[in-house]
C-alpha cells in the first residue's frame, strides 16, 4: 500500500532529505512488552514522574545500556507550576554542569502542546543561546515536524539535562538524577498528549529499559507512572550523521501524526 503524499508533505520529506519512503507494516500489539507495568512507579513521586535511570557515561553510541541510579539523591524542591520550575532551573547546583555551562536550557515552545519533545542535553549552540535544539540538529528537527504539519512553536521542546555536559559528552549519573525533578514538573505541566523522545539516551533514561534505541523506536510505550503514549525516535544529530536511516525516522513522525489523530 503505497500512501499519497501532499505536495506539501513531499516538499517537507525533500528538505530532510528523504526520497522515498514505505508504510510501516502493522505492527501486532500482542509482540509487544507491557513495558510501563514492568516499570512501578517510585514511591512518593506524582503519578507523571519518568523513573530516571542513569546510564554508562562512558557508553558508545546508540546501542549503550542504561545503568543504575546514583546513590546520592538530589535535593526536592517545590516546582508546582512554570514560574518555580523555570526559576528553580535557573537557581540550580546540583551538579556541577551549573558551573561549566554557559547558560541554563529549560526549553522552548507552546507550555500546553499536545506534543511534548524530549532530547539529551544541550549541546554547543544551545548552551550559547539557552534554547533546545537551535543548531543543525535542531534545524533538522524543525523540518521533520513541519513534515507532518507541526511548528517548532505548537511544541514543547525539553531536555533530559538542562545544562551542556562539556564537550558534548554523555550526561552522567548524577547529572539525570539531578534534572529529573524538573523534567517531571515539566511533563506534568505541559500534561501532553503524546511524547517524542528523541536518541537513546533520552528514550532509556524515559523508559527506564537498557535496549537499544533500534528495538525501542519500533515498540508501543506509555511512558511509566503514567497513561501518556510515548514514541522514540532517532536523535536529529544521528540522523544528520546516518542520513540512511531518516527513512525510519519518517515511519516514527507518521505515527506521532497518527497518534495525534491529525490523519
Ligand atoms: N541535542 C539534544 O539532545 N538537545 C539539544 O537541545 C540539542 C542537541
């Protein structure tokens, strides 16, 4: 079954550099693992909280696992609407990106979207700017929406961790564990109707699952603790060093369309 594409859509799939696509094959919901049951919801956390856990920082690429959590706890705050949540990211020392980075990046966008975008960290423009995704992979990810008809503006765009980890490294335990609150607070705030996460890090860290983000992006998820659907996809930054695999990264957007019933 071959599916028509608007001018429009075609003219978005050019710009991201896809030529040809083809339908995703059902996919038959009985193969899939109940993954957010397998996942109980920390005690004390509100029902939204993703249970973070943290992952090898020194892990490769896409396939790395996840690992265990910090031993040391950050410290609660209140974060019970946009006003503390973005004032306590800003006032946050948590770690010690607070003092390595150049400026704090809580997020962009529509503060009620119905979709809710979640990456890794800020990387160098980010950090300059204090806004997510701005440089190429941003760039990238402004064009894999507008492919399915969304602007970067009726978004909301957020991070695992707030601040750049130097040099782009892989944020590390203490790191996840220290945004998490405020990663809550936003995901509680924007209240989405479906989240997009973006990379492995982002997609293990959300799911609390060590498997690859090939095997992840091809199963259904809720995201834990909660009944919010949640779709992973490629990192835009991957795609940009892997351009063969944007074709999956176009199944990925046709199912956040389809999920969004905008079909
Ligand atoms: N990569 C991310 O994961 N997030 C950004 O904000 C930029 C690049």
């Amino acid at each position: 079954m071959t599916a028509v594409l608007t001018p429009r859509q075609q003219h978005c799939l050019d710009g991201i550099g896809i030529t040809a696509w083809r339908p995703r094959p059902a996919v038959d919901a009985a193969e899939l693992k109940p993954i957010a049951e397998a996942i109980p919801a920390q005690s004390g956390q509100p029902r939204s909280a993703p249970p973070v856990q943290s992952h090898q920082p020194s892990a490769p690429a896409e396939s790395k696992p996840a690992t265990p959590r910090p031993t040391v706890m950050p410290v609660e705050l209140e974060l019970n609407d946009w006003e503390q949540t973005l004032q306590a990211i800003e006032a946050c020392t948590q770690c010690d990106l607070a003092r390595t980075c150049t400026r704090k990046v809580p997020g962009k966008g529509f503060q009620q979207a119905d979709v809710l975008i979640i990456g890794e960290a800020p990387g160098h423009d980010e950090d300059i700017q204090g806004k997510p995704f701005v440089g190429r992979a941003g760039q990238l990810l402004d064009k894999m929406l507008a492919a399915i008809g969304l602007s970067t503006e009726s978004v909301y765009i957020t991070n695992i961790l707030k601040c750049r980890p130097p040099g782009n490294r892989d944020p590390q335990v203490d790191e996840i564990a220290a945004c998490a609150q405020f990663l809550r607070a936003q995901i509680k705030l924007v209240a989405p109707k479906v989240i997009l996460s973006v990379g492995r890090i982002s997609a293990q860290n959300l799911l609390g699952q060590q498997s690859p983000l090939g095997r992840l992006r091809t199963q259904q998820h809720v995201l834990p603790g909660t009944d919010i659907p949640l779709l992973v996809t490629y990192h835009p930054a991957y795609l940009l060093r892997t351009p063969s695999e944007k074709a999956k990264s176009w199944e990925d957007l046709k199912a956040l369309h389809r999920l969004l019933h905008l079909d």
